[in-house]
C-alpha cells in the first residue's frame, strides 16, 4: 500500500508537471503567420438593407458592402445586377469582417472581361458570444432567414430563379448550414462555404441550447440529405479526390434530391487556428474539405481571425465564386450557375487539386531541341533561361527493379511540361523525338513554393505505364521557352528502397529512430508509412537534417496524408539551415472503430531538395503531443475539476477536526488525495458494462486513451490545490478588501451591509430567499453571483474570528508557561526530599486526573468552524458560477435591447441556492449518522461526472445542484431524527 501510494503521488506531480509544460509549448507546431493583407482600394461603405419582419430583431441588421463611392446606396431601391452572396459572421464577429472578401471581389470585377461581379450582403449580430451560449443560436437563425427572403425579393424579377451563396465564418459557418434545414429556403441557396466552423459539435458544449441546436440540425439534415462517415476500409490516400462511402441513405427521395442539389465546402485554418481545431472544421453532410495549407496557390496556415483577412485565401475563395457564376444570355445580370456537378469540379480545382483531364494527342514535330537521358539521377538547370523549347527524352525501359520515377519541373508554372510517347527517329537527322504524346499532368502535384522557385512533382510507376501504353517507348520533359532559371530534376529508384513501414513509437519510447543515415545526392522522394498513429494527441517529430548541401537555402517540402480523414492533406516545409530541420506528423481525428493502420497506415511523402544529402530519424515528440493534448481535451477539465472537489467532499464530510487544534486551520485538508485516480480508471471499466448491459444511458463516445484522462485528471487535482490555498489566501489577507468591493457594487453602506451580514448569519434562510428571488427576476447567474460574494464575506468573517480566538488560546497557554517556568526560580532554593515531596504530590494529583479526561469528549469543528468543508462548496459554487458566466453576460447585454434570452439553468442552480441557504441555517456539517451512506452517493456522482459531463460541461450544473441537494437532505433528515429521538 505504501509503494502503491508513493506511486500514485509520483503520477498526480509528473501530470501535473507535463501539463505545465504542455501548456508552455502551445505554439511549437504553430508556423509564422505568412498571410499578406488584404487593403481597400477605396473607403469602405456599408448601405443598411432594410429587412422584412426585422422590427423584432432590434440589435440585428443587414448591410451591403460597396466602396469609394459619395452617393449612398440603397439595394432596395435600386436594380442590383450582382450575383449575390452573404457574409454570416461568427462569435464575436463583427459584419465589417466582410471587407476583405468583398474589396477582393470588387478589384476581380474590375478586371473582368465578361462584366462578371458580386453583390456582398453582410450582417451583423452585435457581436454576440453564440459559440459560448445557446440561447443567442435561435434567433441568429431566424433573423439569417429574414435577410435571405429580403435579398431574393430584390433578385425576384430575374427569369430564373435567384439562387444565393453563403459564406459562414466561425458559428456563422454553423448558421448557415442550418437553414437548409427549411425547405422554403435551401432551394434557393446554391453553395455554402464555411471558413474555421465547428460544423457538427462545438468547441465546448456550455449549455443546453448549444446541444439542442446541433442535435435538431444533425437530425434534420439526416433525413434531407446523404451523411458520409469514415468505415473500416476508406482510404482517401490512394486517390485524392476520392471521397468516403456513403453509410446512410436518404430517407426521403424527393426532399433529399433537393438538398444534395446544395454544395457543401467546409474549410480549416489548420495549426494556427488554436480556437476551433481542425478536427471540428469537417462535416459528415459537406461534398467537400480543405485546410489552407493545402489549397493550391494558398499553401500556409491561418489563425482563426486571419481567416477573413488573408489575401490568399481571399483570393482563392472569389476565384471560384467567379468561375461559377455567368452572365445571363441578355447580359442583364449574373446569375450562379446551378449545375452541382459542374460546381464540384470547379470546387475542387480551386481548393483541392486542379483536375486536368487526360487529353487527346498532342503534336510536337520534329522542331526544337530534343535530347534523350538514360540515367537514373539528373538534375538539369539553365541559369539563364531557355530561348526555346527544350525536349528530354527519359527512357522507360529499366531494369526490373527500377519502378518509380520521381520528377520535378522547376519554374514552369501552369504550362503542360509532362507527356508520354512513342519516340521515333528522325529520317534526315536520326534524332529521336515525338511526333505525338500525351499529356500526364493530372498526375503532376503542385508544391508549396512560398516566394522560391515554383515545384511541381510527379511519382510514376513505371511498370504501370508500360503495361496500360504497350506502345510508349518515353516520358517527355518540355521546357518553355522563359527568361527566368528553369529546369529540372529526375529520380528513378527501387521503392523498396524509399519506402518505410514503421510503427508509431510509444509515449515512454526515449530514443531517437534512424530511418536514413545518410541519403544519396540527386535523391527527390522518400515516403514513410506510419501504422498506430491514432489519437489526436499523438506526435511523431521526423527530423530531416542536411549534411551536405550545395547551396546553403534548400527546400524539403512534407505532404501527410490521413487515410480515414479525407480534405485533411497537410503540407510542411523546410528551406534553411538556420530552422529546425524537423516535421511533425498528427491526426486531426480519432481513428474509427475497427480501422486497421497497418493495411491503412497514415503517409508521410518527403520531396527533398536534390542539392543535398539528409539524415532521417523520427521519434516520439513529448512538447507537441502534450500541447495538443491540452488543445484537444482542455474541455474536459472542468468535468475532472468538479470530480477531484466531489471525492474531496465525501473525505471532509467523514472527517471532523478538533476545536483548537492546528490542523482545524488548515484548508486543504482531504485535497492531498489521489483516490480519484481511482474513480478514473473504475469509470473506464464501468463504460464498457453500460455499453454492454444497456442498463443505463450510453454515457458519451469518448474513446481515446486513458492516459489523457490521467493527465487531465492529475492538472485538476493541481489546480484544486491551488484554487484551495487562493481561497484560503483571500480569505486571511484580502477578505476586507472584497468587502470594500462588495460595497461598492452594491452601494450600500457600511452599517446597512453589516445590518445584512448579520442577518443572514444568523438567520441564513433569507439568503436563500434574496438569491432565489433575484435568479427570478433578473437570471440564475445574478442570484449565483450574489450567493457567492455574501457566502465568502461570512466564511470570511467566521475564519478571521476562529483564527483570532485560536492565536489567543495559543498565546495565553504560552504565557502561562513561561509563568510556571518561572515560579521556583524565584523562591528560595528547595531540597532533593522538597522536590522529591513535589514529585509525589503531582503524581498523586495527576493520578484522579485521568478519570475526567477519558469521559470529556472532545469538540468537533461544525458549522462554519468546519473551514475546509466549506472551502470546497465555496469551490463548488464559484464552478457552478463559471459555468453560467456567459449566459450572465448574455443577460446583461440584452437588457439594452428588451430582448428576453432563455436560461438553460435555472431550475438546476434555484436547487442549489436552496439547498446552500439551508445548509448554513441547520449549521452545516453536524456530528451525525449516514454519513457512510452520503460518501457512497457522492462516489456516484464523481462517476456520472467523468462518463456523462467531459464533453457536454451544461450538464455539471445538474451534478453540482444534486450535490447540495443531497447534503441538505442529509443534514435535514438527521436533524430531524436528533429531535425525535430526544
């Protein structure tokens, strides 16, 4: 037992510790911010649309955007000849966040030869916290569905029938996929694209509105349109435009047909964005998923404000917008064109991959210069350009084990440069050339290039061309003419020698793996498969060291790829020696059940600089997979916070200090514990018997390892340590001070509050009333807030009064020891047989002594005596206080409006008010029975934490209300029994 609990301790302070040190290296995955600035080329201007029905929405408004113009628009009045989009903001947002979009859009209009160009409509949601609480969600969705038939009635006179786009950034991404949800509405929207939106759960379930508006979404996009879910067997790696199977039909045909006719894109910001992970960004119902890092000519990550701002995305966003829409045939308007298909292609050109399709014969003829390479390395460079066109012939015929050509085009930029022939040789020359080929560039990736030379990179199987086109003889390189360097560089290998299958390296692995040694010059694709790489936490760090370079810039550019996760590519780069030559290869999702990784490993593709010779190892990387341990599950510390001070509680509630004694002053007693650990791992075992038995509700799929839970776990327990001895602090030195504050707040006087305090220390029943009756009349959070500052003013002055009568008890105990002390020297010397007599007559005193100090008993600390039991429901409380924190907020901003907000807690914390006033009234805790029984329940409740709250936190309120609910009860019953029994 001893080993067990020194073991224990050791987890709970090396948890704690990787937990501080996961949060000092929040950033180590976190590129520089590459985005460029998006400016206006004139002042922007906002024209407020007046919407239908909008008098009930009084802080909501529709706008839309224009610049540099001194007239004031009114799209009402006038005749808008734009194809209209909407900017739905998120939380926090403002509607002027739609500048950069709409600027882009304008400049791209100007340029335009087909006179295509948009309408921008934005609105504005005050700047509401709708990713905090719930209640604002509702009625955001049906003010959007307002704005949407006001900007139709002003497209309405066009012959087809007017269709719109939606751009949701954040929860505004969420608010425009719910409104396909209404029939009359969804037919007219076209696309939705959403920027950083957690899409099917949030990023914290703080209420119960939050859960009841994605649960009535998902289910109603369930049966309106195909959901695709990841199975056993998807493998979005081996094609990369390959989708995951459908895993649920339509329930309904005729409205299904209707809303699968609706584009869905969802995309991420990628690892910069630290406020939505890029886990959330996805959904089951979208057609189509990128990250930043991997939309072509975009190529970087943004942070989740940067988003709506970053020129390139920007960029990227409008291209599309504008190859969708056309003019109409009388060149009145433009319209978006309708045909899904069609939509998609465009869709994934700009934000996948641009889709060539394999082209008929193209004819070269004998002119230019042509030349045949029939070694295995080359890297070919013209410094100064190229006056024309160049032709290399690569021969196909290798030796057997040669199956892989790596090929990479530098500067080329969007010209066709790769084909496959059947060379021939000239009659007057006999030089080999190609009269026809055939172009190979949708097998050709474009790589990140940044400001460097752009790469475009092919790996062929060489074998696989031979056998589909028996009758080609060569690939074919062309060259451009261009006045800028160009070139290129070849590599035809063995892949069992660039291909590695290794296994993710477990958490107390310590050792550096080496993969390469040293790499061969000229070398230009190495790929690593990666088997047990499966929760989102995991991090495995590839170092990628250059030993021998000619040039002293290189580039190293990594593509990952997750087989069950598809629009979730990543790209990394390397490009100096002065940066860490180091990747690091994650997961943005769990691994589905059943899922084989050693069939379906995660791929890790290495493009390396030709210029340079590598040393490649991997490891496991602890600073990146505890900080993406606290970024993905630092939700789930307040579930483990409200555990550690529940099993607390059931300690203090058994344990009664001595009135007087040392130990009755201290705070944290019962908080040095690790017996929750145990709760922990009994909730694992015990998740696994309801799954079974179905005996009671399925508690929430969260199967990741238990190791998170531990880590989690042990910071709460740290954190209860701290928030203890904080509290225990305010209370000895700062308790005036928060009365000074109090008073101020409140603005009473100094004699009225004293009157007050007195009042409700003596008689804690009006407490109850005061607090319940101000949740009613203004929200639970107020009465919540009231209930805490006045409970801390009395604990506050009870401790300051037991401490002070304890110092005197001290101190007089100690003065009459040193007065004792002092007595015989004082007198006259006494006799060994005086002092002998004294002896005895002490003995013979102290012997009837005895008898009296066995029968007293000696005084517990009860009631507010009791410090560190109400330490923790002063915890408790300000937790529950927490947990209401935004709907507070939310209450006290629409009181400017006469806006009447739901509040999702009320009844849980009126319960707990109550309960709280009638502890202090029965002089809470007492000496009495059941209390066995009351630490039985309370284990219970720890366990109905950590199965049914880490995920939707609203339902603590309901815990932590039970919690008081049942210590007054218990209080109650056994004060009534004391008087029944007397």
């Amino acid at each position: 037992m001893f080993m067990f609990r020194n073991c224990a301790i050791l987890l709970v302070v090396g948890s704690i510790f990787a937990f501080i040190f996961g949060l000092f290296h929040l950033h180590i995955e976190v590129e520089p911010n590459a985005c460029r600035m998006t400016y206006m080329f004139g002042e922007p201007q906002f024209a407020r649309v007046r919407v239908q029905e909008g008098d009930d929405y009084p802080n909501y408004g529709l706008y839309y955007y224009y610049e540099g113009m001194r007239q004031k628009l009114d799209p009402l009045k006038q005749r808008m000849t734009g194809a209209p989009v909407i900017f739905v903001p998120g939380n926090a947002g403002s509607y002027k966040q739609v500048r950069s979009l709409a600027s882009v859009a304008l400049r791209k209009a100007k340029d335009s030869d087909a006179g295509i160009h948009l309408d921008y409509y934005t609105l504005d949601y005050d700047e509401e916290l709708s990713a905090l609480y719930g209640g604002y969600l509702p009625r955001q969705q049906s003010y959007l569905k307002h704005c949407i038939r006001t900007i139709l009635s002003i497209y309405k006179g066009r012959s087809e029938q007017p269709s719109l786009v939606l751009i949701g950034h954040s929860m505004g991404g969420k608010l425009a996929q719910s409104v396909l949800t209404d029939p009359e509405i969804s037919q007219h929207i076209n696309v939705i694209l959403t920027i950083s939106a957690p899409l099917d759960r949030p990023v914290l379930g703080l209420d119960a509105q939050l859960e009841i508006f994605y649960g009535q979404t998902d289910e109603a996009l369930s049966k309106m349109r195909t959901a695709t879910e990841p199975t056993s067997t998807t493998n979005v790696c081996d094609s990369l435009h390959q989708r995951p199977p459908s895993v649920q039909r339509m329930a309904s045909q005729d409205i299904s047909g209707r809303l699968d006719n609706v584009l869905l894109i969802s995309t991420g910001g990628g690892n910069r964005d630290l406020l939505v992970r890029p886990g959330l960004t996805n959904s089951r119902f979208n057609d189509l998923h990128a990250m930043t890092s991997a939309i072509p000519r975009v190529s970087l990550s943004c942070d989740h404000l940067s988003a709506v701002w970053c020129l390139q995305f920007m960029q990227a966003i409008n291209r599309f917008l504008f190859n969708m829409a056309h003019q109409r045939e009388d060149r009145s308007a433009v319209v978006f064109g309708t045909n899904k298909q069609r939509n998609l292609q465009s869709a994934l050109a700009h934000f996948v991959k641009p889709r060539r399709r394999q082209q008929g014969t193209v004819r070269f003829g004998a002119s230019g210069s042509w030349h045949e390479e029939k070694r295995l390395v080359i890297n070919k460079y013209f410094a100064n350009g190229l006056k024309g066109t160049y032709f290399e012939l690569i021969s196909l015929q290798r030796q057997e084990r040669f199956k892989k050509l790596a090929i990479e085009a530098l500067n080329v930029d969007e010209d066709e440069w790769l084909f496959g022939c059947a060379a021939q040789e000239h009659n007057a020359t006999g030089q080999l050339h190609c009269d026809k080929a055939t172009s190979l560039m949708h097998l050709v990736q474009r790589l990140p290039n940044e400001d460097r030379d752009p790469r475009s990179i092919a790996v062929l199987d060489l074998h696989n061309l031979r056998r589909t086109y028996l009758q080609w003889t060569h690939v074919v390189v062309r060259l451009p003419p261009s006045s800028r360097r160009i070139g290129y560089n070849l590599d035809i290998y063995d892949p069992r020698e660039r291909v590695t299958d290794i296994r993710m390296p477990r958490w107390y692995t310590m050792a550096r793996l080496t993969l390469w040694n040293e790499t061969l010059q000229g070398t230009l694709h190495h790929r690593l498969r990666i088997a047990e790489l499966l929760d989102p936490y995991q991090s495995l760090r590839v170092v990628v060291e250059p030993l021998q370079c000619l040039n002293p810039e290189y580039r190293v550019t990594a593509r990952l790829c997750v087989p069950w996760a598809a629009g979730f590519e990543r790209f990394q780069t390397l490009k100096s020696v002065d940066q860490k030559p180091q990747l690091y290869a994650t997961v943005p999702t769990l691994v589905p059940r059943r899922y084989n990784t050693t069939v379906n490993p995660v791929t890790l593709d290495l493009y390396l600089d030709p210029i340079c010779r590598y040393r490649i190892s991997y490891e496991y990387s602890y600073s990146s997979a505890l900080s993406r341990l606290i970024l993905e599950f630092y939700g789930w510390l307040p579930a483990h916070l409200a555990c550690v001070l529940l099993i607390v509680l059931r300690k203090q509630v058994v344990t009664f200090q001595t009135v007087g004694s040392f130990r009755s002053l201290r705070p944290y007693v019962g908080y040095l514990q690790y017996t929750s650990l145990l709760v922990v791992t009994a909730c694992r075992l015990l998740k696994k018997l309801i799954i079974t038995t179905r005996v009671l509700p399925e508690p929430e799929p969260l199967d990741y390892s238990i190791n998170v839970s531990i880590v989690i776990h042990c910071a709460a327990i740290g954190l209860s340590l701290l928030a203890t001895l904080a509290t225990w602090l305010a209370l000895t030195l700062y308790g005036n001070a928060f009365y000074r504050v109090a008073l101020r707040i409140t603005r009473l006087s100094q004699a009225s509050s004293n009157v007050m305090i007195s009042i409700m220390t003596h008689l804690p029943i009006t407490y109850g009333i005061l607090t319940i009756a101000t949740s009613l009349g203004t929200c639970s959070g107020v009465g919540l807030l009231l209930a805490f500052v006045f409970y801390f003013l009395m604990l506050s002055n009870a401790y300051k009064d037991y401490l002070e009568d304890f110092l005197w008890q001290k101190a007089a105990s100690l003065v009459r020891g040193k007065a004792a002390a002092k007595e015989p020297a004082s007198g006259e010397e006494t006799t060994e047989d005086q002092e002998g007599e004294e002896r005895d007559e002490e003995e013979s005193n102290e012997a009837p002594k005895e008898e009296p100090k066995e029968e007293e008993e000696e005084e517990p600390c009860v009631g507010l005596q009791n410090f560190s039991f109400h330490i923790t429901l002063l915890q408790m409380l300000f937790l529950q206080l927490l947990l209401n924190a935004p709907s507070t907020l939310a209450w006290v901003r629409s009181r400017r409006h006469g806006i009447v907000l739901p509040d999702p807690s009320m009844y849980p914390n009126i319960v707990l008010l109550g309960s709280l006033s009638l502890l202090l009234q029965l002089r809470a805790p007492q000496k009495c029975h059941g209390y066995w029984l009351l630490s039985i329940v309370l284990y219970f409740l720890s366990g109905v934490v950590l199965l049914y709250c880490q995920a939707a936190i609203f339902r603590l309120n309901y815990v932590l209300a039970g919690a008081f609910a049942l210590l007054a009860l218990h209080q109650s019953l056994s004060m009534l029994w004391r008087r029944l029994k007397s």
